[in-house]
C-alpha cells in the first residue's frame, strides 16, 4: 500500500489503494503477483534488455502484444505498477514521437503485475502485417535499434 507524501510539508497522509499503473502488453503468460524484470527477451528482438518497457495507453499495450514474438493468438495486457523509477522511453519519445505522446515507458527496476486485461479491440491483421512490415523494413534498413 502506498503512503501518500506532501512534497511541500514533508508530512504523510493517510495510506493510499491507488498508485500509478501502467499497461504491459506481450504474448508471455504471467500471473498476478508475478514481476517483469530486465534480463528477459525483448518482445521483438533476439536478445536481453536491460529496461522493462511500460505505456500508460492501452492502444501503445495492444500494438506491443500484437507484434511480439511467440504463439500467434496469444496477446496478453497486464496492468503492472513500478517498484522504482521510470523514465520516458528512448525508442519512441527521441525517435518518433517527440514529447511522448505514446506514454511509453521503461525502467530498470521490476514492474509488478497487478491485473490483466481481458477485453479489448484488437488491430485487423492487414493492419498488424503492415505495423511488421515496417519494422522488418526499419531492420533492413538499420534503423531499428533498441537504445537499451
């Protein structure tokens, strides 16, 4: 349970149920209670990371399930809070979308699974073939790199 702080008095309130969360979407199956923690598969490349990756949109959390690797069909949304600090992520905020409009997230503290999901509306496929095809195309191009 979080604990609210005035930052101008320095003095606690009363414990609070609420603390930011953030959406995490990929194809792994978690549980609630489980952690996302750095030193996993990307989603999307074949090696480690060292930043667990987060957006506060559930548009940004279907897209990353979507286009991750592993069984087709299986795309996942989980809510997850941070257990340490999180920063605006490189990848989208420098690269794409200036002033992060996506809310993308990362850290490399674990992110804790809160909930999951269960219903949302999901990219057609043409539309996920041709979020693929770009990437592919950044790839071949040596333009899709993780600033890890």
């Amino acid at each position: 349970m979080n604990t609210i702080k005035n930052e101008k008095t320095g003095v606690s309130g009363a414990p609070s149920p609420f603390a930011q969360t953030y959406f995490h979407g990929t194809k792994a199956d978690l549980k609630i209670g489980d952690f996302l923690t750095v030193g996993f598969m990307s989603n999307y490349e074949n090696r480690k990371l060292k930043h667990v990756y987060v957006a506060a949109t559930i548009h940004a959390a279907i897209l990353a399930a979507e286009l991750a690797d592993g069984k087709a069909n299986n795309e996942r949304i989980y809510l997850v809070e941070a257990t340490g600090p999180v920063e605006d992520d490189p990848n989208v905020t420098d690269k794409k979308f200036p002033g992060n409009p996506t809310l993308s997230y990362r850290s490399q503290h674990p992110f804790k699974v809160v909930g999951e999901v269960s219903k949302w509306q999901s990219h057609t496929i043409e539309e996920v073939t041709t979020f693929k095809q770009q990437l592919q195309k950044l790839k071949e191009d040596g333009k899709h790199v993780i600033l890890d």
